[in-house]
C-alpha cells in the first residue's frame, strides 16, 4: 500500500529549516546566555532525526553522506584537541583563551578558542544521538 | 486581579496536564495515547508562557521553542509507528 504522505513531507521541508537555526542560534547564545554546544548540538540532532523519519534512511543519506559514528569521533578529536593545545603554551591543561579583534566590516568582535571546544562538544552529541536513534529504530 | 487570574490559568492547566495524563494511561487505543501526549505538550507550553509572565522574565522562551520542536517530532514518530509499525525506513516504499 502506497502511503500518502505529502502534508508532512512539504511541512518538514520548511519546518527542518526552522530547527537547525535554532540549534544555531543556541550554539552561539551559549558564551553568555541559555544554551550552549550540549543544548544546541541537542537540537540539531532532532533536527536530523525530523529528517529521517520523514524520509528514509537512503533519501537522506544521498544529500548528507555523513557516518555518524565518524562525526561523533571527529567532536571528541576536536574537543580534546582544543584542550591539549594549551599544553603547548605552558599553562595548564583545558585553558582557554580570548581576546577582542577588529574584523573587516563587522567591526570590534570577542572571539575564543571556548568555541572550538563548544563546536566539538556539538558535534559529538549531533553525531552520538543519531547513531543511538538510527539503530534502536531501524526495520529488520 | 491580573495575578490571580495567571495563577487561576496555571491551576487549570495543570488540571488539563492530569486529565490528559489519565488518557494516556489508561487510553483503550494507541491513537488516544499520541493525541493526549501532544496535549499535554501543547498544555506544558502554556504553562511556561504563563509562568514566565508571572516571574516577568524572558528566560524561558528558549524553552518554549524546543518543547515545542521535541512535541511535534514526538508526535510523527507515534503517529508513524501506529500507522505502518517502522519509524525509520531504510528506503523509500515507492
């Protein structure tokens, strides 16, 4: 039986847009507010996992060949990455640092290395959630 | 007056959350379950809306969005599962 589901499929395709700027956007608020990688990296999991119920694993493997496993194992290198690397300028182990640049066209901004560790952070939980969801909700 | 009418809303919500929750105990069908679940969703979302006016803070508002976005997919997940028993295909059925 074929099964008709075009409501859901034209509601997903906007409303997934909808999920990965949030999860954006609380990656980023995490410096000083709410959020932060754990809650974003969080959301755009679910984000993911919208996508994979909606369609089928093949659809949504076509447009994002990745393999999770290896997303989840790239966070966890990114993270511990941006941690030994302060081993090398003498001072102890997960210091970060920060410093206020002058960037071309967007004026005076705070950048820190406490993003890189928040991006692997992400990463890893995007990666670890759609492992566990894909193979306890697999057919077969 | 504005008070006691937020506190009223927040006691009649959490009458509606009970209620729903009965239904998803002891619901006779599956399909009774996934729509009181996403009453309670809906109700919960409320609630946090109400109780951040009461608190007059903007804290929760992030909050609000996820529940929102974790209730719709809990939603289709359930509503898939009942209607064709896999929820993530392996490859499309047509």
């Amino acid at each position: 039986m074929k099964v008709n589901d075009v409501i859901l499929k034209s509601v997903v395709r906007g409303v997934v847009f909808i999920v990965f700027t949030l999860g954006m956007y609380l990656f980023f608020a995490g410096h000083n507010a709410p959020g932060g990688g754990f809650i974003g990296g969080l959301v755009l999991g679910s984000g993911i996992v919208l996508l994979y119920l909606t369609y089928d694993i093949e659809t949504v493997h076509k447009g994002m060949p990745f393999d999770f496993k290896k997303v989840a194992a790239f966070g966890v290198l990114l993270a511990t990455g941006s941690a030994i690397a302060s081993l090398f300028f003498n001072v102890p182990f997960l210091t970060q640092a920060d410093g206020y640049y002058n960037l071309p066209l967007l004026g005076e901004k705070h950048l820190s290395t406490v993003t890189i560790f928040e991006a692997g952070v992400a990463l890893t939980v995007v990666g670890t959630l759609v492992t566990i969801i894909l193979n306890i909700s697999e057919d077969e | 007056m504005i008070d006691l009418i937020l506190k009223a809303a927040l006691v009649l919500f959490m009458l509606a959350i009970a209620l729903s929750l009965y239904r998803v105990i002891k619901g006779p069908s599956l399909p009774d379950r996934a729509i009181a679940l996403d009453t309670i969703g809906v109700n919960l979302i409320s609630a946090i809306a109400i109780v951040s006016i009461v608190l007059n803070t903007k804290a929760f508002l992030e909050a609000i969005l996820i529940l929102g976005i974790l209730a719709f997919i809990g939603t289709i997940a359930f509503s898939k599962y009942i209607e064709r028993g896999v929820i993530v295909e392996r490859k499309s059925a047509d």
